[in-house]
C-alpha cells in the first residue's frame, strides 16, 4: 500500500494559507483511543486542497466510532487484511473503502500501532450520509494510507469550535449482534 511521506521534504504553507487556517491536528491528537477521539472531531474541519492556494473545508457535524478487533461492527474484527492494514498504523492516517459498488466511506485512524480502530466520517455541514459525504468532497481510494498530519491535499483543523455533542447508535450494523449494535458509539450535533 501506497502512504503518504512525512518529513524535510513537504513543502511549507505559505503566510496566507496560515493566516486563514485553524491548528493543524498533530500525531499526539490522533495517537488516542477512538472513543477520546471520535466526540472530539465534531466541529472540527476538513480541508480538501482543490488547486494551488484553493481549499474546501467542512465541518465534520457526525462521525462513529469503530473500536478494534473485538468490535464486532468493525472491518478489523476478522484480523488484519489487505484491505485493514492501515488501520493497523499509528493513529493519523486515513482509511477509506468502497461500498454498494458506488461509494468511498472516509475514515479517519486513531489510536497506537496495531490496535485498529478508526472513525467514519457520517456527515459534514450541508451533506450527510457517509457516501454523498465523500462524492461531494471528491473522496476516492488514492486516500488510503494518506497522512493527514502532513498531507498537503486533505488534512483536519481546529478552530476552536466546541458544539454540544448528541450519542446514538451505529447506524447499519445489526449484523454486528450485541452488544456492538447498540453502542452509543456514533456522534454528532
């Protein structure tokens, strides 16, 4: 699998990008359990470079969370594969998959290496539903493994926005049986 590199090598934002951004999220935010993680990217934003100086953002308004090999409604729960090894990386990386022959899900690694876990990105401001998320962002499969501490085409900010957090249910997992159908593992305002 093909990841994105981290290093003397990326090229530095320019003073205007940095003018109109929020902070970065680093390594040290992403390297936590996906259950610290995933209520804390709400009010975050995406950002999607498009061009040279053109960005989108997108306020992340609902995600889940998917907890390890034990979880039985997450992609790690039959062991590490081709398609799951980056959820296998330290926590930063992104995860994507196709589904119904149709749509990317965007998710996001969180936690230490080889302790699976990830966060699906389930909607944003002004789109909801994981599939019509990403097709309106212009996410596809070049994503996967991408490195969203360094990546200089999509990476996630914060800027201050602290909105108040609701908790549900997964949505689409009843194969998944107990207890994991029903864990208030999803977020969102």
């Amino acid at each position: 699998m093909k990841y994105s590199a981290c290093g003397p090598g990326s090229k530095i934002k320019s003073l205007i990008d940095l003018m109109n951004s929020g902070s970065k999220l680093t390594k040290d935010f992403y390297a936590r359990d996906v259950l610290k993680v995933a209520p804390e990217l709400i009010g975050k934003e995406i950002v999607v470079r498009k061009r040279i100086n053109t960005y989108n953002r997108f306020v992340i308004t609902e995600v889940e969370a998917y907890r390890g090999e034990e979880d039985k409604a997450c992609h790690a729960c039959k062991g590490k594969t081709k398609r799951t090894e980056v959820m296998y990386s330290e926590g930063g990386k992104i995860y994507v998959y196709f589904v119904y022959g149709m749509y990317w899900m965007l998710n996001v690694v969180t936690g230490m290496k080889n302790n699976p876990q990830a966060v699906l990105i389930r909607g944003v401001e002004g789109f909801s539903g994981p599939g019509r998320l990403t097709r309106e962002i212009g996410i596809d499969g070049s994503y996967y493994g991408e490195d969203l501490t360094c990546s200089e085409r999509i990476w996630i900010e914060d800027k201050g926005i602290k909105p108040v957090i609701k908790t549900g249910e997964r949505i689409g997992i009843d194969y998944s049986g107990d207890p994991w159908k029903d864990k208030p593992w999803r977020f969102y305002v």
